[in-house]
C-alpha cells in the first residue's frame, strides 16, 4: 500500500517531467512551421504520430528513465513506445515493475501543431497489475497545459485518490506561479451553457449531430427566433474536454464514437479514430473536482490501461446534470439502437 507521501513524491517528479515535455514542445513549435510539426512519423496502433509528437515522446522516456529504479520500476504505456508498453530502467522485468504510468505526451496533437489550440500533457499513475490494470486503479493524476506559443499563461492541475483536485496557473514570462481554483458548474440546466458530442473526424458525424438535435430538443424545446439556448465547442483533447469540465466553462461533454462503429460497418467505413484510454487517464483529477465521469450505460469509466482499446465517455459538471440529462441520452441511445 502506496503512502500518500510516496504518492506526493511520485506526483512531484511526473509535475518535473510534464514541465519538460512543455518547453521542450512549446520550443519546436516556435523554431518549426505547421507543416513541419504535422509531417506523418508513423502510424501506431492507437493513433497517427505525427513530427511533433515525436519531441514529447523522446523526452518522456529519457526523463522516466532517469528515475524508475528509484520507484521500484515502471511499466510505461503510451503510443509510440515499444508495442506500446515500455518497462523502465532498461532490464526492469515488467512484472517485478511497481508502478504504471499510462501517458498522453501531447493530447490534442492536432490543434497544437497548427497553433489553433492548447494541447495537454496527461499521465496516470496507478500500482502495476499487468494487463489487468484498469482506470479505477489509478491513484495519483497529473495534467499539464502545453499552450499556443502567443500564450504566456498556462494550467497545471494533479490530484491524488482521496485528496482532492489541485491546479495552479505559470506565466512562461515571470516563471511565476499562482493558485488557480477548479469550479465545475454549479448549474442545473444547459441553459445558455456550452455542451457538446464529440464529432470531430468524418465518418458518423451525421448521426452524432442527430443525437445531439435530440438530446438538446428534449432538454431545452425549440430555440426561440433569433435566439440559441445552447452553445458548443468541438474542442479534439480529451483532457481538453475534461479540464473544460472542471473550470466551468463545459456544462456537458460525451464522446460517443465507439457506440457508432455497426454503423460504420453498414456503410463500408472502417471504425474511425476514437478515443483511447491514455487520453482519460486523467479522469481522477476531474472526479476529486467533483465532475462526474460515466460509461454511456452510466457505469463507473473504467477501461484498461492499455493503447488499444475504444473508450466511449459521458461527463457531467455535476451531478444534478447528471439527473437531468443521463436518462434522456440513455433512452435516445437505446431508440437508435446504440445501447441495450
């Protein structure tokens, strides 16, 4: 059993690494154009890796490397790695490792690298139970901003299991820090408040934004002439939507694409990118902040940690929303045939 002065220490030295990950990133993107930063390095299993990737993945490993025989030892899993596990230091038996780390090095890639949004650094850290480790074993999370190279201001947020959420806010100019409060929307409507399904790539869009007319036409009525009663914001980070979640600024966000992949067979389209389990493995920070994070069925999220698997999410800025909206999203699901 892991002490929370282990576990404070553990958060401290992944902290040190996202910082590095950061400048080293924020760096490339100012001395390289969009086109160099999104030349294709490789397609992994989980996802395309592009040029700018590859400058956090790199760091990341030399940085773990560092420090994983002082831990006890580290199973590492993020794309890009190994066949997308890594044990560390060099010669760790993945078995005798104590720890795994599930890292996203850049979470929302593809906005970074055209300098059109912020990106984030995600890492999950939970006690190493091989293949069977899954997202409710994690213990301590950390998520770090890496901002548009015009910004000077940037969030970093950690939390460890039973502790609470933490965040504080660097100016990348004074390389000062200052305390910076996590508020989930206290609202119980989505009334005049953001709110969004995940549609970003082609494929199924059309059915997503149809379940999203329904959902909204249910919750609100009719829009009045001349007037929205709801807004949204397709932002492609899944620890983007999270942190949006936990500041206020999101009401409601669900990701929906593995739900719809039947449909995409029916068309002759193969499953289209859907988010994996590195991409919520800083699900804890939102949850100690009070946002409430479900499988679409309403179970607890939980998807191994691994590269490979589909997760579909539902977040909630709070649990009266979940009242609100958790049923009426169930039952547009199960009339379509998305859920059981």
């Amino acid at each position: 059993m892991s002490s929370f002065t282990e576990l404070e220490s553990l958060v401290g030295r992944v902290r040190a690494v996202h910082r590095r990950i950061r400048a080293d990133v924020v760096e490339a993107c100012e001395r390289s154009t969009p086109e160099q930063l999104g030349a294709v390095a490789a397609d992994a299993r989980g996802d395309t890796i592009y040029a700018i990737d590859k400058v956090s993945e790199q760091q990341l490993v030399s940085e773990l490397e560092g420090w994983a025989a002082s831990v006890g030892g580290i199973v590492l899993v993020a794309e890009g790695v190994g066949d997308g596990e890594l044990a560390l230091p060099d010669g760790q038996q993945p078995n005798a490792a104590r720890w795994r780390l599930i890292v996203d090095p850049i979470d929302g890639t593809r906005g970074l690298m055209y300098q059109k949004r912020s990106a984030w650094v995600l890492t999950g850290i939970a006690p190493n139970r091989g293949a069977s480790t899954q997202l409710v074993d994690i213990v301590a999370s950390v998520q770090t901003e890496i901002p548009l190279v015009k910004q000077h201001l940037c969030d970093e947020l950690w939390a460890i299991r039973g502790h609470g959420a933490h965040a504080q806010r660097h100016d990348r100019l004074t390389e000062r820090d200052m305390p910076l409060e996590l508020a989930p929307s206290r609202a119980e409507s989505l009334e005049h408040g953001y709110a969004m399904l995940s549609r970003f790539f082609p494929g199924a869009r059309d059915e997503i934004a149809s379940i999203d007319e329904a959902l909204m036409l249910e919750l609100l009525g009719p829009s009045p002439a001349g007037k929205a009663l709801c807004f949204e914001d397709q932002y492609a980070s899944s620890g983007g939507q999270f942190y949006e979640l936990m500041v206020g600024h999101d009401r409601f966000n669900a990701d929906l694409r593995p739900l719809l992949s039947p449909l995409l067979a029916r068309r002759g389209l193969s499953a289209g990118l859907c988010c994996h389990p590195y991409d919520v493995c800083t699900a804890l920070i939102a949850e100690e902040a009070g946002v409430v994070l479900t499988e679409p069925d309403g179970a607890p999220l939980n998807p191994p940690l691994n590269v490979d698997a589909d997760v579909a999410w539902v977040g909630y800025a709070n649990s009266s929303l979940q009242r609100g909206i958790e049923p009426v999203l169930q039952r547009e699901l199960r009339r379509r045939g998305w859920l059981t």
